[in-house]
C-alpha cells in the first residue's frame, strides 16, 4: 500500500501567557518606550520590567509518521498529549512550528462540535457549503443528501439554522457531512463521546465501512473498546511525543499497564470538594494479607479500600467503586451501602472512614484495571476517576475458572468482561 500521510520531524510550539496588551495603540506604546530606553507606560503600579509571561510549551515534540491507505490507524493519550493537535494540523485548521507533513489526497475533518458549520445557515446550506469545501460540485453533493440526512437524523430540522441545533444534532450532522462526502481521508476527533450510545455504535459501523472501501481513517478517543474495535495499529502520545507504534491491542496494553505507575494508590491530601462535605484521603488495592499491591491473578481475592473523612453530618453519603478494564468498558458497580436494609440507617458522623470491598477470586477476567469513585449524598454526585489500578494476570491453574479449557495452542480465554467460576449441576437421563 502506498503511504498517503507522512509527518517528519514535526514540532508545535505554544506560547504561554498574554501576547501584547491586546490593542495596537498599547503595544505600540510600550515598543517606542522600549526603543528610546524608557520606562513601559503599560507596566502596573508596583511592577518593573515586562510582566508578561513568555514560557514556551511544546503541543509536539519531533513527531515522525507515516499512514498507509486504507490505514485506520488510532490515536491515543492522555488529555493533553497532543493527540487534538496532531489532527489539527493534519487538516490545516493550524500550522506546525517546524517539520514536514505530505498528504495525499482528500480530507474530510471533524475536530468539535459544528466544525465547518455556519451558524447563521440551514443544515441542508451548510451541507452544500461543506461539500464545496471538500472540492465537491452542487451535483455530487445532491446525490449524498438524502443519505446524509437520513444517516444524522435531522429531516425535520434540515432547514432551521445550525446555531438552534443541540451539540447532539451538531455531531450528529457533522459526522454525517464528514462520512458521506466520499473523502480520502477522514479525521475524527473525540467528538463522538457527544452523541448517544445508539449514534456511537452507528458512526462507528459507518467508519468501519468507510475503511472497507480502502480510504484512511485517524481516529482519536478515550474510549479503548471504540479503538481496539475500529484500529489495526496505534500510536500513544505523552507529553507531545510519540512513545509507543505497533498493532492496537499491544500499544492499549502498554498505555493501561502503563498508568499504573508501579503504585497501588493513589492519594488525595487536599479536600476534593469545595462545598467541605468531605474530604477524600486515597483509594488503594490491597491483597488477602492486607499489603498494598497492584498485581494479582485471576483466582486472588482483590480488595479495594476507599479512605476518606466526613466534615459535617449527612443524613446520606454513600461511596461507589465503579471499576472499568484496560477496554475502557464498565465491569462491576458497588457501593459501600449495599449489604444494609431499608430499614437501617444510612447517616454519616463527622469522623474518618475506611471502606473495604472484596472482589472474589474468579471472577474478573486477565487485564489491566482501574477504579473510580462516586461519592453521592442528598445533594449531588461526585466523582473522582483513576484512584487505584491494578493488574490480573492469567494463572493457567486448572482448578480455576479456566479449568482444563484452551482455544488452539495459546489457550487464551476469550476476552470477555468477567470469567466467573460458576456452579454447574448435571443429571444424567438414560435412553
């Protein structure tokens, strides 16, 4: 296949702070002031000197790529990593601080919601229009409408302006628009977390087509099932730097694995809310001896320990441990309150707390995993995400869940969200 995308050496340079003063006459005050050596009239009472900042941050730092076609290759990272910039960049909407980048071919781009889109003009006005940019004739473009709209669901919205549309409609036009409009290659952003379940499932079925049809695809998203399920290969960016490339299972592992940091806990000295109803001090996995540890195997009993302090008295607070796989998919919900009867009461004292859930052995499949916790009392719900992480590991015992079972020679079990070790009752009926 032949490369249609090719980055070298690629920097994006930021500049931290206020550039200027914000109006011409001011900055030109102060660039006269400074040529004839006097003091900047723009400087504040109490000031001396430039008071601006002028740190410098790098979005990427010497990025090298090269996609294929037919390529869908996934782009994933932490917030911040410099995965929006790279697409950014690839589709024009910036340009790179230094470096080289070759495109061939035609692309279609959704970076945020209503990209492309005047708010002023009619859905079916902004779908011409984006067609226009995209190098297409008002012919070609009208034989894809009635499938854009039908795809995005807004026919009885098609000529009201945009700027009444819901950022749902927005994504749900804008992808629509992106998908049908034939490009080479389509850029997606994280903007489909907007949309609902049904759309995400549905957008991610037309991608899958769009890539069948040998064109490239760079998909960027937090959502590791959406990138396991749609990619062949991935990159993974920290800190602006490409730190991992290879087939799309290899790089989710090694990012997941990755975030635990060697450490089974995470804490959290300050208070997490201002409202001061409590403050949460860590979240930690720990084993059957009661020791810290992020490393277990598919028959350990896991526990996770939640330690906080409540700061005044609530007629409700309850602590919720939500753990989510290496897939980015929810496994199990808990919440420290659920062994207790209607009748009981659930009030909280001003004082400190540790709460402890077992998660039995046998039961959660091999993988990379992480917890996050609700806090929910009368008033609202808080969350705090990725306390603790940690890993389970394949024993191979066959008085486990596995038993004697294996597929072909590599025995792996199937990558199902759990693995219990369930009871079976058998009864024998002759002929």
């Amino acid at each position: 296949m032949s490369i249609v995308i090719r980055i070298e050496n690629l920097y994006k340079e930021y500049r931290l702070g206020v550039i200027g003063h914000g109006t011409l006459y001011r900055d030109l005050q102060s660039w006269w002031a400074k040529v004839r050596g006097k003091e900047d009239p723009n400087t504040l009472i109490g000031q001396s000197g430039n008071v601006q900042v002028k740190d410098n941050i790098l979005a990427l730092n010497d990025i090298n790529l090269e996609v294929k076609d037919g390529e869908v290759l996934g782009i994933i990272g932490r917030n911040g990593a410099g995965k929006s910039t790279l697409l950014k960049i690839l589709s024009r909407v910036t340009a790179p601080t230094k470096g080289h980048i070759k495109v061939r071919g035609r692309v279609a781009s959704l970076l945020e919601v209503g990209t492309g889109f005047h708010p002023e003009l009619t859905g079916r006005e902004n779908i011409y229009l984006n067609g226009a940019i995209n190098g297409m004739d008002k012919k070609e473009v009208a034989k894809k409408l009635d499938e854009i709209v039908d795809f995005a669901g807004v026919e009885k919205f098609l000529d009201t302006p945009v700027k009444r549309y819901s950022s749902g409609m927005h994504v749900r036009l804008g992808f629509a628009v992106a998908a049908h409009l034939e490009p080479e290659i389509l850029v997606v952003d994280e903007v489909l977390a907007v949309g609902d379940h049904d759309f995400q499932k549905k957008c991610l079925i037309k991608m899958g087509d769009v890539a069948s049809q040998g064109r490239t695809i760079l998909f960027v998203s937090h959502n590791l099932g959406s990138v396991r399920e749609l990619c062949s290969r991935t990159i993974l960016l920290e800190g602006g730097r490409k730190i991992r490339e290879g087939e799309t299972g290899e790089v989710i592992s090694y990012y997941t694995g990755n975030r635990m940091n060697n450490s089974p806990e995470k804490d959290a000295n300050s208070l997490l809310f201002e409202n001061n109803i409590l403050r949460f001090i860590g979240a930690r996995s720990l084993n059957a001896s009661g020791e810290a540890c992020n490393t277990f195997t598919v028959q350990d009993n896991i526990y996770v320990q939640v330690e906080f302090e409540v700061l005044t008295h609530r007629k409700l607070l309850e602590i919720h441990l939500i753990l989510w796989n290496q897939r980015h998919e929810p496994v199990l919900f808990t919440y420290d309150e659920q062994n207790k009867s209607s009748t009981e009461t659930r009030e909280r004292k001003p004082g400190k707390y540790i709460s402890t859930c077992k998660i039995p052995g046998d039961f959660l499949n091999d993988g990379n995993y992480h917890v996050q916790v609700q806090v929910e009392d009368e008033i609202k719900t808080y969350f705090e995400d990725e306390l603790c992480f940690f890993d389970v590991s394949d024993s191979k015992d066959p008085e486990g869940a596995r038993g004697c079972w294996t597929l072909g020679t590599g025995g792996k079990w199937p990558p199902t969200v759990v693995r219990p070790k369930l009871k079976w009752d058998e009864k024998y009926i002759s002929f």
